[in-house]
C-alpha cells in the first residue's frame, strides 16, 4: 500500500471513536426498536419474542390510533402551513438586507428562542395563554370578552405554540436558499413591469420552491415529533404520536406498540428529510 | 419613442455624494456611453434613470414625460443587466414574453411579437432552451430581446461586455450597435472601458467623482478635452504644468514659453498634446513649439513606435510615431534631441 | 416609504415578536408579587428565585444540568474533532457516508431515540448486567450523540475555509502529526471549536424528550424538573426557573457569537 493511501487510511481511523458512539448508541437502538415493532405485547413475558406485523396494522387500523395519528398528521400540515406563510416574508427581508450588522442580529434574533428548551418555551406558552395568562388578562381588561376564553388545551394553541418552534427552521432554511437568488432578477422583472409584489410571485417564489419544500418538509417533521408542545399546550384532550410514544414504552410497557409508533415517525421523519434534502441539492444556482 | 434628459441629478448615500448636478440631455434614436473609472458614479445614474435608485434632487425625463417619481415598473425601460438577469426557470421565449404578459397583450400578439424578437437577434431555433444551455454572447442576445421586446422608451445597457471574452466583446459590440440602429432607440450604456466607448457611442459622459466632467463624441473628448482627468482618461497624454501667461501664451514650470489652442481662464494650469502630434527633431522648429528632451527608450510597438522622453525639469513626456515614418532616424538613448509640435494641437486644462 | 412597504416591515416585526415574545413574558412573570400567576402583576420580587432555589428538584435538575452539559460539551468535541478533522482532511473511502452517518442524531426525532436509546439499555442491562438506564454515564452517552452533530457542523465548516495547505507546509518544515495538529490546525479552529463547545453545551442543556426516558429518581435534568413542575402548577417560581435556563442559554450563545458569524452557522 502506497504511503499516501496508508496515510488516508490512518487518518480515517480518527473517525473511528465517534462512529462506534452512533453506531452503538444509536443506529443499534434503533434497529433494536424496529425488531421490537414486530413483536407482540404481553403483560406476564413483556414480549413474545415472534414476527408479526399486528402492531402496524393496529396502528393504523384501530379508530383511536388512527385517530391519533390523522391528528397528529392535521396539526403538523396547519403548523407547516402557517409557518411558510409567515417565515417567508421574514425569510425574504432577512435575505435581502444589505446591511451585514442588521443580517446576523435579525438571524441571532430568530434562532434565539429556539434554543432555550421546548420545556422553557411551552412554560412560557403556557403563562400567555391560560385563563389567567396575559392573553386572558388583555381580553378581560379592554372588555373584548366577559370571562377567560380557553385558550390553552386546545388544537389551536398547540398549533400556535408548534410554529414558535418551527419558525426558525422555515426561515433559515427559506432564507438561505433565497440568498442564492441574485437581486438583478428581480430588477428585471420590475423593469420589465412587474410591481414589486408581482416580482416576488413571478420571479422569487418560483425559484425558492426548493427552499419551499425543504422549509415543509422540516417544519413537517419536527411537528409530527414534539413532545412538550403536545403534552404541556394540548393538554389531555389533544393526542398526538410523541407523547403516545412515551406513553406506552414508559408508562404502559407495551414496548412493541411503543415501538411501532417510534418507527412509523422515523420512517415519515426519513422520506421528507431525503425528499428535502434532494429538492435543496436540486436549485438553480 | 422620444430622447431622455437629466436635469441636474444628485445622489447622495450618507455622507457622500455618488452623483453630483449630472445634466444630460440624450436625442432621439442616440447611444450615450457613461464612462468613467469604477466608483465614479455611472452606474448610479443608469439605476436613477431607471428607476431602481430615487435621486436626492434633480429629475429624469423621457420626452415630454417627468417620470422622476415614477416607479420602475411604471417607466416602461429596457434594461439589459451585467450578467444578463435571464430568469433560470424559463426558457428563452418565455423570457422574452415576461414583459409582455404583465401588459395583458392578448395570445396572439405576444407569440407574434416573440418571434419577431426571436428573428432580430437570430435565435429562433433557441426558443425553448435553458439559460445555461446558452453561450455568453447568445445570453446577452436573449437579454436585448427580452428588454426590447416591450418597446421601451429607452434602452439601458449596465456594463452589458464585461462579462465577455476578448473576442466576443469585438463581435457583441458591433452587434449590439447594430441592433440598436436599426431599433432607431434611445440608449444609454455604462463603461468603464474607454475604447468601447469611442467605438460604438454616439456621444460619450466622462464621470469621475460623481461630476460628468465633459459631454462629447469621440473626437470632442479626444482632440479638446475640457479637464486633466479626460485628458488622462481617454488615451496617452502629454502633461506640462505651469500657468497661463498672455493670450494663447503659456509659461510653464522652468520658464520655457509654449502657445496653445483653446479658450482659458487665467491662472495656473497643465499643457497637453498628445503623443502622436509630438515630433522629435535635432533641430527646433519654427513656428511650433519647442522643449528640449532627453531620449530615454525606444520601443518598437510594430506599426508605431513609442519614445519615452524627459523634459529639463524632469517631466516625463511620450512621442509616438508610425513605425515607417521614423525607419531612417534611428535616435538612441540619452541623445538630447528636441520635441516638436504644433500649437493647434495644444490645450491647457485646469 | 410607501403604505406598502411600512405594512411589511411592521408585519415582519411582529412576526420576529411573536417568536421572542413568550420568553420576554416568562422572564417578566419570575418577577411578579402575587402567589397566583396573574395579569396584570401587582407587584414585583426577587423571592421566587430563592424560593426556586429551596426546591430539591430544581436545584439537583439544574447541577445534573450543568455537570452533563459540561461533560456532554467535552465528549462531543473529544470525539467530533477527530472525526470532523478526518473527514475534511483526509480522503479516505465513503468519507461523505460517514459525514452524513455522523450527522444522523440531528435527523431522529429525539422521542424516537429516546425510546430506542432506553429499550436498547435494557437490553444491555439483561444481557451484560451493566445497569445504562437511570445513570449519569447512560445519560451522558445519550447527550453526547445530541452534541455531536453541532461539533460536527461547525469543525468541518471551519476546517473547509482552509485547504490543509498550512498543514502540508508545517509537515515540509518538520512538525509530526500532533504538532501540526497543536500549532497548526487548532488556531484555524479556534473560533469554530468555541463556538461547538457552546453549541454543545446548549443542545445538551436544553434537551427534553430524549431524556425523559433515560432519567431516574435523583437524577433528572432541569428541563424535565421544568416539565414535571408544569404538569401540576403555574406560578412565578417556574417562571423564575425558566429565567435561569434562558439565562445560562442566552449568555452561552452571545459569547459564541463573537467567535463565530452565527449568520453563517445556519
């Protein structure tokens, strides 16, 4: 073996430590739990050790479940909705800011809640909008409601507390894809008679369509799999798949139908990644 | 169609001015170039007169129209862009209809007016490729179409040969020239390139820092340029500072008494003449004007010659003359020889 | 500037608002007077922060927090450097498989490796007798793999803006493999490894719902302390404990924006 080819390899070899962590801390786990979904629950052995496809089609089958996972799906689709709709004006004015200053604090500014905790965040949901929260308080004060309106534990707030999440994402991912679009094509389209708005839907939209659908796919997938949001914002009357999950692995120790559901989220969380990340792969510039 | 005029266009971005009291005042059917080194403004100005930029004080007029507060999208310009701007996603006939759907032409008037723009600029067999499928000079083309195409007031040009090779900026520019002929439109175009300029405009703006230093066709800028910065801007000059001392007499730094051509205030100012007027001699001649030199170098540029002189008072000076005129005099280096020339072809600026 | 133009600023002003503004409420309420959390507040103190500090919970939550986020931050860049600095400087095979293998912790969703991550220790546990769940090291495991793809992001992305030429004319000079590393290759990384030690820190510290599996009595993390509190109470003193999180969180990610253009991270 030639010197320099030995010295890749060696090289390589640096690779090794962290590769065994994911290899052993998480790709075997998660082969672990799809072995798992195909087994069958029991309440005296946990596990019968067989093959059987039972879980999937109780999954999908059975009304509750069903239920569960057709809502889980309408609250991610309204989430993904709304956060495009109001991540693409912001993403459009970030991207075409000339001034570099303004630019990274409006990014530090956007990623910023981000990264303080679902856990932080629901809270902090939570206190706008209980009965007693600042929403209430609001309504009550300018006499726009006569008692406090249920706002929290509702579809609805969870939607409103899932795109606070997923917002950031949509408008990163829009932003730099928009980036890559220059600025003389829309002075084209305006010289040649295009309002400025008519500019964004003729010229930019087209072309940020790869953005668009890498932004949904994302904010699609992160929807699909919160937890706190659910949980702290939805209350006992909103089910959705995360907090099923942990449910029925932690609390029931139904690990196989656990399990079942932790793989149908990562099978759906793994087509729309690769689907996003060949429609980014795939841009004009 | 109509011709276009600046009235004293300012520009000011903070604290300095980017265009200062800018008039230009553009025929009918004429190619104006901007020219001027980069920073000194053109662009700016193109962008006011289209639109994209809102000068500080000043207006644009297309005609009889004022459409300094128009918007862009309302002027009814074509412009060509640096790099072309050619929309990625369409092909080249959905290009050049762009404009045409936004002003609800009718199906048929469109398609007939696309292969009308197809046919002038000769590329009805590209009509359904890509952008990128396309050659540079073939992008630029789609670009002219797709501008034209709208029948613009006027056509803008920003930088529009920059992008090209060598060969094929040669080959654009007479293109694009002709084209703009026979279209009989009013075209101004941005330029950093001084001999672009003189090729293919009818009249040239010198810029520099914001201010159009001098208005005029090729020869106007060349032959009685009105400030140094055109002198040294458009071609090879020779500078010999000193000051004014009579009528048409001027005195320079180390007393020598030269005669010049041009009108000029009193004071101090630089004597120019360009180096193929200049002639080097042994002996002085009559009635033109004499400096004594120093012959530096000698270069053989093929059809000229050029010689590198310097003055008395150490001013450098540059004779250059066609290789076959000079065959028989064979100066060498360090002879003081005498450089000759005429008054008609000397003129003070500031 | 055109009614246009002002309804779009105003209209991305509120939408950049909405984002932030739970976190300014939540930061206001740990201050209010009254017991019940109420609008408009009828006045303000500092208690609940002590009293915040009284709770067991919070105060193990919050040293559990910080002690695996530190331990989390170093495992990530002991492993992530390496691997990033093989993966941008050296072309061995299926380099970009490993790259994107490496990356995979960002792409689970946390529940799901949550629950994978907790049966696989039982697993562990049955067949080798070494207890994984309800442990420091079994957690810390999980919060290393949530660190790592942020190292990995940021180390590549910072070992990419140079070309490993400085490396190649160190070695023509003599350094060995760990000198170029320590003179060469670590000032080039310099801002990108701070800004991966914070980065790691802040996905560690804020983790939620993978940990929620792998916790146990005594040892649960602030987040989950977080969640816990909520699940039977809304007062100040959770507001007041939401404020030291965003705190620690917020001060982390100023600081690493001074090392890196976190416009450019993204």
């Amino acid at each position: 073996m030639s010197g320099e080819k030995a010295r890749r390899l060696k090289g390589g070899a640096l690779v090794i430590p962290a590769l065994l962590l994911v290899i052993l801390f998480l790709l075997a786990p998660i082969a672990l739990i799809f072995r798992f979904s195909l087994d069958i629950y029991d309440p005296g052995k946990l596990m019968l050790g067989v093959f059987s496809p039972d879980n999937y089609v109780k999954a999908f089958s059975d009304p509750f479940y069903r239920g569960v996972l057709l809502d889980t799906a309408r609250i991610a689709a309204v989430s993904t909705a709304v956060c495009l709709v109001l991540g693409y004006p912001v993403a459009y004015f970030i991207s075409r800011t000339r001034s570099e200053r303004l630019r990274g604090t409006l990014i530090v500014f956007t990623v910023l809640p981000l990264l303080m905790g679902n856990a932080v965040r629901s809270a902090a949901w939570m206190v706008v909008m209980g009965s007693k929260g600042l929403i209430n308080a609001f309504l009550l004060v300018t006499g726009l409601a006569a008692e406090p309106v249920k706002i929290l534990y509702t579809p609805t707030a969870v939607v409103v507390g899932l795109v606070s999440v997923l917002l950031p994402f949509a408008i990163i991912t829009l932003q730099s894809v928009m980036d890559s679009i220059p600025q003389s094509l829309e002075e084209a389209g305006r010289s040649l008679g295009y309002s400025p708005l008519r500019t964004l839907f003729a010229v930019v939209v087209p072309l940020s369509a790869p953005g668009i659908i890498a932004a949904a796919a994302i904010c699609f997938c992160l929807a699909m799999n919160a937890y706190a949001t659910p949980v702290l914002i939805g209350g006992p009357s909103v089910h959705m798949m995360g907090p099923l999950v942990y449910q029925q692995i932690a609390k029931v120790t139904n690990w196989p139908f656990g399990s079942t559901l932790a793989c149908v989220m990562m099978l759906v969380t793994l087509v729309l990644t690769i689907v996003s990340t060949t429609y980014l792969h795939r841009r004009y510039f | 169609m109509s011709g276009v005029t600046l009235k004293r266009l300012n520009k000011t971005f903070g604290e300095l001015p980017a265009v200062d009291g800018v008039s230009i005042d553009i025929r009918e059917g004429e190619l104006i170039a901007l020219l001027g080194p980069s920073g000194c403004g053109k662009t700016t100005t193109l962008r006011m007169v289209a639109g994209f930029v809102e000068p500080s004080s000043g207006s644009v007029h297309f005609g009889e129209r004022d459409v300094t507060r128009v918007p862009v999208h309302h002027r009814n310009v074509g412009m060509v862009f640096q790099g072309y701007a050619l929309f990625p996603h369409l092909s080249v006939a959905k290009n050049i209809e762009f404009g045409l759907k936004v002003r609800r032409w009718d199906r048929t008037r469109v398609q007939k007016r696309v292969d009308e723009m197809l046919e002038w600029v000769q590329l009805g067999r590209f009509s359904e490729r890509r952008p990128r499928d396309l050659s540079g000079g073939q992008q630029q083309r789609v670009a002219v179409a797709r501008a034209m195409a709208i029948h613009p007031d006027v056509l803008l040009l920003d930088e529009p040969f920059s992008a090209l090779d060598a060969k094929l900026r040669l080959q654009m520019r007479s293109e694009i020239r002709e084209l703009q002929r026979e279209a009989g439109i009013t075209s101004v175009f941005v330029t950093h390139d001084q001999e672009e300029a003189m090729a293919i405009a009818d009249r040239i703006g010198v810029m520099n820092h914001g201010k159009l230093e001098q208005l005029g066709s090729a020869q106007d800028l060349y032959l009685r340029p009105a400030s140094r910065f055109v002198a040294g801007f458009i071609g090879k000059c020779n500078v010999l500072e000193g000051r004014i001392a009579g009528t048409r007499q001027f005195e320079t730094k180390s007393g020598q008494q030269l005669q010049y051509s041009n009108e000029h205030a009193a004071g101090s100012g630089a004597l120019c003449f360009r180096p193929e007027h200049g002639e080097l001699v042994r002996a002085a001649r009559a009635d033109a004007n004499n400096i004594s030199v120093t012959l530096k170098a000698v270069t053989y540029l093929g059809a000229d010659t050029e010689y590198e002189l310097v003055a008395d008072n150490g001013e450098r000076l540059l004779v250059m003359a066609a290789s076959s005129s000079v065959a028989g005099a064979a100066f060498k280096a360090g002879e003081r020889l005498v450089l000759s020339w005429r008054s008609q072809d000397s003129f003070v600026v500031d | 500037m055109s009614a246009a133009r002002t309804i779009y600023l105003l209209l991305v002003v509120a939408i950049l608002a909405f984002l932030v503004a739970p976190l300014v409420v939540i930061v206001w309420a740990s201050f209010f007077s009254d017991k019940i959390l109420s609008f408009p507040p009828g006045g303000y103190t500092l208690d609940w922060y002590a009293r915040a500090w009284q709770q067991p919970d919070f105060v193990a939550g919050f040293l559990m927090s910080i002690k695996i986020a530190l331990c989390a931050m170093a495992g990530s860049l002991l492993l992530g450097v390496p691997a990033s600095l093989a993966i941008e400087r050296f072309r061995f095979p299926g380099r970009e498989s490993v790259r994107q293998l490496l990356l995979a912790p960002m792409y689970v969703p946390a529940i799901v490796a949550g629950a994978a991550v907790y049966l696989y220790y039982i697993q562990f546990e049955i067949s080798t007798e070494v207890q994984l769940a309800a442990t420091f090291p079994g957690l810390l495991l999980a919060h290393t793999l949530v660190a790592l793809p942020w190292t990995m992001r940021l180390i590549c992305a910072s070992l990419a803006t140079t070309t490993g030429i400085a490396e190649e004319a160190a070695q023509s000079l003599g350094a060995n493999a760990l000198q170029t590393f320590f003179y060469v290759t670590l000032p080039i990384i310099r801002p990108g490894l701070i800004a991966a030690a914070l980065f790691s820190f802040i996905a560690s510290f804020s983790e939620l719902e993978e940990s929620l599996f792998l916790v146990g009595p005594g040892k649960t993390t602030l987040p989950i302390a977080i969640v816990n509190y909520l699940e039977w109470n809304l007062d100040s003193t959770i507001a007041a404990v939401a404020t030291v999180q965003i705190l620690i969180i917020g001060t982390a990610l100023l600081v690493s924006d001074r090392y890196v253009n976190l416009g450019k991270a993204f």
